[in-house]
C-alpha cells in the first residue's frame, strides 16, 4: 500500500493547510519566502517565515489520523510505504518509522552550499542536513556554516525538484493500493502520483472531507476528516489481503 498525505492529515493537529481559511501563507506572498530567488533576495525574510513554521509546528500533538497511520505500517511492515508533502514530524512523533519527505523537513537545516537533495547535483559543502530546531527570527543573527555558505531551511521550495522521487516512482510502480490523505491534488508532482499507480493497475482512494482536484484518478472517495481514517484503512488493508489471497 502506498499512502501519500498532505496538509490535511496535520490540519486538526493545528497546523493550518496551504489553502485553507486561515492558512499559514496568508501574511506572505509564497514567491517571497518558499523559492530559490527568494532566499537569494531575502534570507533574513525566508527564515522569519519558517522560524514562524517552527513555533507553530513545536506546539502540534499528533491526532488519531497520524496514529491510524503508524499503526498501519505496524501491522504491514514493508508492505506500505508512507510518503509526506508534509514537513512537520508528526508522523514520526505518532510512530511511523519509515517517512518518504518528498518536500522535506521543517527541524532540518542545510548548508546552501551543500548537494541538492532533489537533483543529488554536487556543490561545495560536504555536510549533510542537520537537525534544527533553532529560531532565526527578530533581528537573531543567520546561521552560517563553517565552510562560509547560508545556513537554509531543509525544505523543497517551489521552483526546486522533490526529494526521494526514483523511491518513489519504484513504490508506485509496485503499490496495489494507493490512498491519499487530505491532499488538494493541485500541487505536482504528488498530484500525479494517482494516476502513476492506476495505470500500473493500483486501486486508488482518497479520504478527505472536500473532493480533491485530482477526483477523477480516484476509483473511491471517503469524505471523512484524517482524524477519522481508520475505518477506511481497515477496508483498504482488506483489499491488500484479499489482493494477496488472489495471487
Ligand atoms: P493543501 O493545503 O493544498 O490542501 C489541504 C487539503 O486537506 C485540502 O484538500 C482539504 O480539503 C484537506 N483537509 C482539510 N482539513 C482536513 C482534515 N481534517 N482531514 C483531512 N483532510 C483535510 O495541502 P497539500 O495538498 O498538502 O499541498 C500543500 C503544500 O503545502 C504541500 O507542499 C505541503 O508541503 C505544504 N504544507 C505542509 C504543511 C505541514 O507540513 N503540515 C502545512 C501546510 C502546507
């Protein structure tokens, strides 16, 4: 099984989604503070933004969504494969061990100066991301690496390539059931990723209370909140079993 998750699984945790009334962007322009040219033009801005992203990350509790979710990989070991759009570490504090961050993580930093975790395209600093929980906001000096490059929030902004895609293109190739998680369906390439599993034959479900973008790559729909997934998980991993049962 291949699940993907999006803003909405951390949503009644009290991390706000992209687009939802309320969410976190509403006091910047994304251009000024999730994308390469905005950390060249304004570091300073960029770090005030996840600095802010930090705090209200640190204060968020796992909900039974996330729990649901640790519990599956539990019971199905390496038969499922859980990939985030989200960079909060909920999950992880939920219990599941294995997390594909295509977009990163928000306690994580990197040099700029160091390899491009999407492109794996060397640069000059050879240390890898870090652990970061540090604030770098209200005038506190930027973190600077010794090799004399920007220290830089280890997330994939807009305009850079999503980490851990050949995995990911492996998982989806092999899934027979994929399931996406209170995820808008409008930001690519996870918006895809339904579409890549139904044409290797995967049955594909969404479980969210509004109908994604992407709806039409869906062969079901669970209009439920996350906090209310473990219904459907239940009908999923049964068609996993039965799946195998068949072959
Ligand atoms: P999105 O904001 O575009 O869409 C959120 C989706 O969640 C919507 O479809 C909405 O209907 C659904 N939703 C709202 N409440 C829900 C609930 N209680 N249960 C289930 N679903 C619910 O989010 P996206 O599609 O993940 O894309 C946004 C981008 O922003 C991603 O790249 C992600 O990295 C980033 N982001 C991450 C976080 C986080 O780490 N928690 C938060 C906001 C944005």
């Amino acid at each position: 099984m291949f699940v993907l998750t999006g803003a909405g699984v951390s949503a009644e945790s009290g991390i706000p989604t992209f687009r939802g009334v309320g969410g976190l962007w509403r006091n910047y322009r994304i251009e000024e503070v999730a994308s390469p040219a905005a950390w060249a033009r304004d570091p300073r801005l960029v770090w005030e933004f996840y600095s802010m992203r930090r705090e209200v990350a640190s204060a968020a509790k796992p909900n039974a969504g996330h729990a649901a979710l640790a519990d599956l990989e539990r019971r199905l070991g390496d038969r499922c494969v859980l990939c985030t759009q989200n960079v909060d570490a909920l999950h992880e504090q939920a219990g599941s061990q294995r997390v594909l961050h295509m977009h990163g993580e928000l306690f994580k930093s990197r040099c700029d100066r160091s390899a491009d975790p999407g492109t794996g395209g060397r640069r000059g600093c050879s240390r890898p991301p870090f652990d970061d929980r540090s604030k770098y906001d209200g005038g506190a000096e930027l973190p600077v690496c010794a090799c004399g490059g920007l220290i830089r929030p280890h997330i994939c902004w807009f305009g850079e390539i999503p980490y851990e895609m050949d995995r990911i293109h492996r998982e989806l190739e092999r899934c027979t059931v994929f399931v996406a998680i209170g995820t808008s369906g409008v930001v690519h390439p996870a918006a895809s990723f339904a579409g890549l599993a139904r044409e290797r034959g995967a049955r594909t479900c969404y479980i969210g209370p509004d109908a994604p973008a992407n709806t039409p790559l869906f062969d079901q729909v669970f209009p439920v909140k996350a906090t209310e997934l473990a219904g459907c998980l239940a009908v999923e991993s049964q068609a996993i079993r039965m799946d195998e049962r068949g072959r």
